[in-house]
C-alpha cells in the first residue's frame, strides 16, 4: 500500500520544502520529493493544496479530553481521550495519572495496558506518573489528601501492569533520590514537580538521574536573586529538558518569549497538560475529584482558583509560539515531537525521513489540523 502526500509544505527539524510530495509505505516514509521531482505512482494520493504537513505531535503529559480523564480508570475514557488527541495532530500520547492512591493507580494503569495492546488512535509507548510522590506545599490541583512520601516499591508496582516511562516527583521530599535512581535502573525518567526545592537539592536529583522538569514554571520554586530555584536551574542547566504548557496562561507571553531565548530550543518540548476541561468550551469538570471551573480558556479549581491543568489543545500550543517566537517552523517543530522522542528513547518518531514511521499531521495555514496519519493511515 503505496500513499502519495503531494502540493505540501513539508516541516520537519532542520528541513522545509515547499511544494514537495511525501511517499508513503507499508507505514514508514518511503521518500520526500522535492517541487520539481517526478511523483511515483501510488495507491492513494492526497492533494494537501498546500497545507503544511509536520512529524505527528507527541504529547508527554495529558490527563484527559472532553470530560474524561485517564484516572476514571475506563478502557472508554483512555479510547476517548486518544481519538480527541489525535484530532489535535497527537500521534503519541502518554496518559497520563494524578495524585490517587495506590490500587487507584494500578487500577488505571490496567486499563490503560488495554488500550497499549490495541492503540486505535493515538500510540501510547507507556505511562506518565504525575504524583503522588510530590510535596504537599506544592500540590496545586493536585489532591492533598493522596499525596504520600516516594516508594520505589509502588511505582515498579505500575510499571509492572503498564510501562511507564515518566514519574514527576519533588526531589525535595524525603526518599526521592532513591526513587530517582530506582527509576533510572528501571528506564523510567524522572521529571521534577510539584516541588520547593532550590537549586543544590535539583542538581541532586540530576546527579541521581532526574532529566525532566514537569510544566516548567509552576508548582515549583521561582527565581530569585538570592536562590535560583528549580526555575532558575532550568533556564541554565544543559542537562534538563523543559516541558512548556504554551496556553500563554501557565506561561505569560513574556516568559515564553524568554524561555525561549535563553534555553536552547534541543531542551523544549511543549506538551499540553489537558485534562477533562478541553474541548469543552466553557463550563464545568472535575480533575482528582476535585470540582473545576472552564472560563477564557483557563480550567482552576473551584475552591481556591489553582490552576487546574489546561484546556489546550497540542496545535493551538504550536500556534501560539509560531505566533510569539521569531524563529522558522522548521526550528519549532523540534519542539512538538523530535526532542521528547529523544529525551525518551522513542525510536523512527518525530521526523520526516525515509524510514521512520509515517506518523504526521497536516496543517491548514492557521494551524488548525486537516488530517492526521498514524503508520501512513488516516484513523
């Protein structure tokens, strides 16, 4: 099954080809052609008109879609979220749990095995473990009431009934560095969070092998002059990469702008932390049992107001620093896929090359998504 992608705009990093065509087969990309090469015979062709086509979006850190949650613990919730996903241009999604007791976790992460054993929208490589290893002070939307000190013995728990391949955690709290270290010998990474740590107690977590920090800039230590914080050590550390909620709320548009060009872009990758509160507009959900309320784009807990994760759909992510950051779409599209395949380990994802899969999405001009092909099908 041979499908020809022609009259596009292709986005990949460090490439960019106008009115070029995309050969696809037996799921991989089999060749990309430039404006004026001849176009090979195929089964199927599809005529972009133009439209901009990119590595499918891969998403690291989502709750939930259209009020439904990975932690409703359903194989229905999971298959939901995934299908929503994928009509944002997200071709690898890791489902992502919060802070809830232990058999709740393991719970999900059963069903969730379900649906790894048969992705029909979305691929989902393994699990991302938000909490309940955080710091308490820090919990933000997360529920206190399930927060609990680090214990390798429950995460290799889960990751005995569905892979994880992320554990957000405070490196501040007791136990965490053994965690850290467990979870490295086991290839799961650790991403910080929800956490006071400063800056000599991060560099400590890195040293055990800590990489990730989880929505960079909230529920963590800000910068001051006095204490850099985890903030501080991640605008400066080469050695982290930075997940980004580009909803211009979590992050102001300044501090986007900033990010921006004080990391180099190879350590961003945007991520949309939704949660049930996307696509519905306005109204309200609930996150951990915890009654939400959607209004301007923005999802908050309803007692207390914290930010509640977010409502953001992955392309709207994209468009927004398209929008704010002066650099090419071939140098921002790293962020959208290229650098959590690497920082992951995710092999043949998240570029256009011959030999990779043929997971990508295409883009109307204002980023809105078109269609989206996972292994060279349209799902």
């Amino acid at each position: 099954m041979k499908t020809l992608i022609e009259n596009t705009r292709i986005v990949s990093p460090d490439l960019e080809i106008e009115n070029g065509a995309l050969l696809l087969a037996d799921g991989k990309i089999a060749a990309l052609l430039q404006a004026g090469d001849p176009r090979p015979a195929a089964d199927v062709v599809i005529d972009a008109a133009g439209r901009i086509t990119m590595p499918g979006f891969i998403d690291i850190h989502a709750h939930g879609a259209d009020h439904h949650d990975v932690c409703d613990g359903s194989l229905a919730a999971i298959r939901h979220i995934a299908r929503r996903k994928l009509q944002e241009g997200v071709t690898t999604w890791l489902p992502t749990t919060l802070t809830q007791p232990q058999a709740k976790l393991e719970q999900v992460a059963a069903e969730c095995a379900k649906y790894f054993a048969n992705p029909e929208f979305c691929k989902t490589p393994g699990l991302h473990v938000e909490g309940p290893f955080i710091n308490v002070k820090n919990a933000g939307a997360q529920n206190p009431q399930f927060v609990r000190p680090p214990k390798l013995a429950e995460l290799t728990a889960i990751h005995a009934v569905a892979k994880v391949l992320i554990v957000s955690i405070a490196p501040d709290v007791a136990g965490a560095l053994d965690v850290i270290a467990g979870a490295k010998a086991l290839g799961i990474t650790s991403s910080a969070a929800h956490t006071s740590a400063t800056a000599a107690q991060l560099a400590a977590a890195t040293a055990a092998g800590l990489t990730h920090l989880t929505h960079f800039g909230n529920a963590m230590t800000p910068l001051h002059h006095r204490e850099i914080g985890v903030v501080g050590a991640g605008l400066s550390d080469a050695a982290l990469m930075l997940e980004l909620i580009c909803d211009t709320i979590h992050l102001c548009p300044d501090m986007l702008k900033l990010v921006f060009k004080l990391v180099p872009i190879e350590r961003l990758m945007l991520i949309t932390d939704s949660m049930a509160a996307s696509w519905i507009g306005a109204g309200e959900t609930t996150l951990g049992g915890l009654a939400v309320v959607v209004k301007d784009g923005a999802a908050r807990l309803k007692e207390g107001g914290a930010l509640a994760g977010s409502a953001l759909r992955f392309n709207e992510g994209l468009r927004n620093i398209a929008t704010l950051i002066p650099l090419p779409l071939h140098q921002l599209v790293k962020t959208t896929s290229w650098n959590q395949a690497r920082s992951l380990g995710l092999h043949g994802v998240g570029k256009l090359e011959p030999g990779y899969c043929a997971d990508l999405v295409i883009l109307e001009p204002d980023f809105s998504v078109w269609k989206t092909l996972v292994d060279g099908t349209e799902r």
